[in-house]
C-alpha cells in the first residue's frame, strides 16, 4: 500500500520538481536549504518580530555567525542587539468636528474619517483652522512647492494622497508617502496633518479596507518614555474618506468636486487654499511595550588602516506571523526573508574560508523589518560601530529563486560609485545587470538598506533579474505566495540557484572591502543630496 500511495503522488507532481528533488544538492546548496529548512519551519510561527519564536531564530542566526568565525557585534559582547519596541494602536474612537461659524459638524468614524494612532502621545487633542496644500510637497529640482504663497503656521494641513506620475519612482514614493509629507508640514510650521482620499487613491486602495485593517497594532521602536520613535513630523490625525473631504471642503472658493476630478489626473495641478473650516481631532492611542534583536557579527579587516572602514551586509529575519482565517496561517516566509538570512549566513562562512578583505565587514540580521523597517532604524541610530565608519550596505531581501535567473537587479546602484563594482561582479559570474523593471514599486525606499541611505549611506538592494523565465517566476509568487502561508517549503525553489546568489553578493563585498577608496554618492544625486552623503566630486 505504502509503495502505490508514494507512486500516486509521485505520478501527480511535475517531471522537473520530481528530478529537482531527487537530483543531489552541492554542498552549498544543502547548506542554504538547511537554514531555510529551520527558519521558515512551522514551528517558529513566522518570527514574528517580538515572539519567542523569532527570539529562536535570533540565536540560531547567531550560533551560525559564530560558526563562521565572525566576532560578536551586538550589545555587551554578544551577537544581539537588544531592539526595544511598542506596540501601539487607536484607542477607542477617535472624534473629528468641522465648525464653521461657531457651529460644530461631528464626522463618523468608518465613514468619513479614519483615526490615526499617535505613536508619540497616548492622547492628542488638536484643534486649527485648515489649510489645503496639493500634494503637500516641497521638491526644488521638480520646480515644485506646494506650500508657495500659503502660511500654515499653527494650522492643520491637508493633502491629497499620493504624488505626480512625473517624479521618478523612487523619489515619487519617498515624496509621496505620509510621512515625508509630515516633515514638510513641520518645517512649515504646521501642527497636524490630515490625508484626503482622492478618485485615485480609493482606485489603488479602497477606504472601507483601510478601515478594515486600522484595528491591527502597529509598531516602532520605543523612546525612553514608551511612546514610539517616529520620524520628526507632526501628528498625522486622519484620513478623510471623499465623503469625509467633501464635507471638510464645503464652502470653499474650490469645491471638493473640482479638486477631486483634478486630482484624478497623473500630473494633478492644486491650488493651495486656507478652508473656511477649523478642525477639532481627540484621539486616543494605547501602548504595549514589546522586546525584539537584532543579530550582529564583525569581521575584521586585515588593513590597519582600512579597517576602521565597515561595510554592512544586512537582510531581515522576521517574517509576519500567524494570522487569516484558512486552515493554514503560518506565514512562513521562505523567501522572504529566510533565503536572504541563509545567503547572508553562507557569505560569510565564505569570507572565513577566503579571508577577511581590507575593511571591515559586519554581517546585520535585522528585526521588524516587516513593521516598517524599525530593526534597521534603530540600527542606523544606534549603531554598536561608529556610524562616521559605515561606507556602504549591500542588502539581501527576498530573492525569489524558483527559476535560474540569467541577469541581476541592483536598486539604487546606480546612484552612487557602487554602480561599477556590481556590474563587475555581475557580469564576472556570467550574468547580465538589468535596470529595474518596476520602477513604479519604488522597491529602493522599501527595504532595510534605506535607512542607512538615510543615514548619508551609499547603499544597494540585489535581486534576481527578470530575464527569461525570471518575468513570469516573479509575478507568479507576488500573486500566490507574497506574504502568504503558501511562501514555504513547497515551492519549487531552486537551491542551487542560491549558491549562484550568494556568489554575485560575495564579489560586491569583496570589491567593495578592498577598493582603496570609499563609496560616494554620483554627483548631485538626489538622495545622496538630500541626507548629505558623501558626494562625487
């Protein structure tokens, strides 16, 4: 019986995942898998960041580093570095009134406003009069500002989601998002900021699922106080459904309904006006403190003077736990990132083998990536090396390997001097450097090495390409596994492929470790500029 059963199931599985599996794995391959195996097993429950299971995962990472010959790198001489966290989310209901003329117009939550918790306070009260400001962006080299001609000083601001399809894709989405939109709105002299879902936006994402999804926690890492640490920025209170925004705009020298068809163009054009409303917001956030690690080893370089040099290879270990209503909700993160912790492993089991290059090379398995980045940001500012010395970050996030890939990508290498080292090392192993075929993703702000790009950091995100099979590959695992249960062992992943990854990552780090001179941002370039990075002359 045993015998028929396993020739049924055999019989129902295609030829090539049938020899892939019965085919020998090389020594490096095994060793990839192995780790993965452990990581992305149902028992660690998706390393949630803050779980015990990702505590396990944390000193598997480390015994391995150790394994490798790599020093301790994290808090008091041990591989880990202690992350504290918060988790936080809206406390109860949130109220939200337009007065005009003395007379008060509550809005309802779920309807026309989503209350947005305040990492910072566990109550925010704030009433102003309200100014719309476009897109709410300042961005000199697009010729654009929107705050031009408008004083919101001790005012609440109001800008439309989103940014002009004009701007690149990475800085589209690094002027686009809420959160730069609230540093414009502080360095004006605002005291709280207010979303407007537009047309647009409800088409990418719909109000009534940003609703649905408001009750989730949310996390940072925490301040001294147990509040969370957020970017500086003022409070953003809400977001207005469009009902919620016409009700804000009424009796405006623009009605809603021309800045929302405006607003449904590509390249929207505003005119930035104070509304002849003020706008009373009280909310509440509660706060749960929480405990996280990232995981750190050194190795030395061998230069006495070049050693004082680091090089950062970071990739994130938590994944995003247990949730859904299918029999399945273990979200086992396979590829994302368990393949990136493995690759991260391997190389620097290589350097051992190989020898430490000039510099010095740090090996940064981070935390809480999946939460927004916060591993890596309370990294970049709580370095356990001098931030002054960190040159680069080669980051490791997600290669999707269930296909044998014939070019690479490398996000935001082509801003800065590291451009010609990948390309040396890409097309040393045979492969082919391809530009970044969904620059409308902005993949370069979404990964962990963009806080140390934050930080003035020359920095680089590698995946593989998307020639050949690699197209279809991709697509298929955003649609079925992203963020899934189904991004576990059974998919065809192809480890010997991840050898082939590991090499290309190796000879960057390699190259960039013992060039005689530092990365630097090209010239003028926009992100190199804006977090005053060093800069090609």
């Amino acid at each position: 019986m045993r015998r028929f059963v396993l020739a049924f199931c055999l019989s129902t599985l295609p030829v090539a995942a049938i020899a892939q599996d019965a085919a020998p794995l090389s020594p490096g391959a095994s060793a990839i898998k192995g780790h993965v195996m452990f990581l992305a097993a149902d028992a660690m429950k998706g390393r949630e960041a803050g779980s015990p299971e990702y505590d396990i995962a944390a000193e598997y990472v480390a015994s391995q580093f150790f394994a490798a010959g790599l020093k301790p790198g994290g808090d008091k001489g041990a591989y880990l570095q202690n992350v504290p966290l918060v988790a936080y989310k809206a406390d109860g209901k949130g109220v939200l009134n337009v007065s005009r003329g003395g007379a008060a117009t509550p809005l309802a939550e779920g309807t026309d406003f989503l209350v947005s918790p305040n990492p910072r306070a566990k109550e925010t009260n704030v009433a102003a009069p309200v100014v719309f400001v476009g897109y709410g962006i300042v961005a000199s080299h697009y010729g654009r500002d929107d705050y031009r001609g408008i004083d919101v000083r001790g005012k609440i601001v109001a800008f439309a989601s989103g940014s002009p399809a004009s701007m690149t894709g990475e800085e589209r989405a690094w002027l686009g998002s809420t959160t730069t939109k609230a540093r414009f709105a502080a360095e004006h002299g605002a005291v709280g900021a207010i979303v407007l879902t537009t047309p647009r936006s409800e088409r990418q994402r719909a109000f009534a699922g940003q609703v649905a999804a408001n009750g989730h926690t949310r996390m940072a890492w925490a301040n001294p106080d147990g509040t969370g640490h957020v970017d500086a920025g003022v409070p953003t209170l809400a977001t207005l459904s469009l009902s919620g925004a016409e009700k804000l705009f009424a009796g405006a020298r623009r009605p809603w309904a021309t800045v929302a068809k405006e607003a449904d163009k590509p390249n929207a054009k505003f005119v930035a006006e104070a509304l002849p409303a003020t706008l009373s917001v009280a909310t509440r956030t509660s706060f749960a403190p929480a405990r996280s690690s990232n995981v750190v080893g050194v190795l030395p370089g061998s230069d006495p003077v070049l050693a004082k040099d680091v090089v950062v290879l970071s990739a994130h270990l938590d994944h995003v736990g247990v949730s859904g209503t299918a029999a399945d909700k273990i979200h086992n993160g396979a590829l994302d990132n368990a393949i990136g912790i493995a690759s991260l492993i391997e190389e620097a089991k290589r350097f051992g083998r190989e020898g430490a290059p000039k510099r010095t090379l740090l090996f940064l398995a981070v935390t809480a990536e999946e939460k927004g980045l916060i591993g890596s940001d309370y990294f970049a500012n709580h370095p356990t090396v001098p931030l002054a010395g960190i040159v680069a970050d080669v980051n490791l996030d997600m290669p999707i390997l269930t296909y044998r890939f014939e070019d690479m990508i490398a996000f935001g290498g082509d801003r800065s001097t590291l451009g010609p080292v990948i390309r040396r090392a890409v097309t040393g192993a045979g492969l082919a450097l391809s530009p970044d075929p969904m620059p409308d993703e902005a993949i370069f702000v979404r990964s962990d090495h963009f806080r140390f790009v934050q930080k003035g950091v020359p920095s680089v995100f590698l995946w593989p390409g998307q020639r050949g099979p690699g197209k279809a590959a991709v697509a298929q695992f955003f649609a079925n596994n992203y963020h899934k249960p189904s991004d576990d062992l059974s998919q065809p992943i192809r480890w010997e492929e991840g050898v082939r990854f590991v090499d290309v990552n190796y000879r960057i780090a390699r190259e960039i470790a013992d060039a005689p001179t530092r990365p630097v941002w090209n010239k003028g370039d926009y992100f190199g500029t804006l977090f005053n990075g060093p800069m090609a002359p």
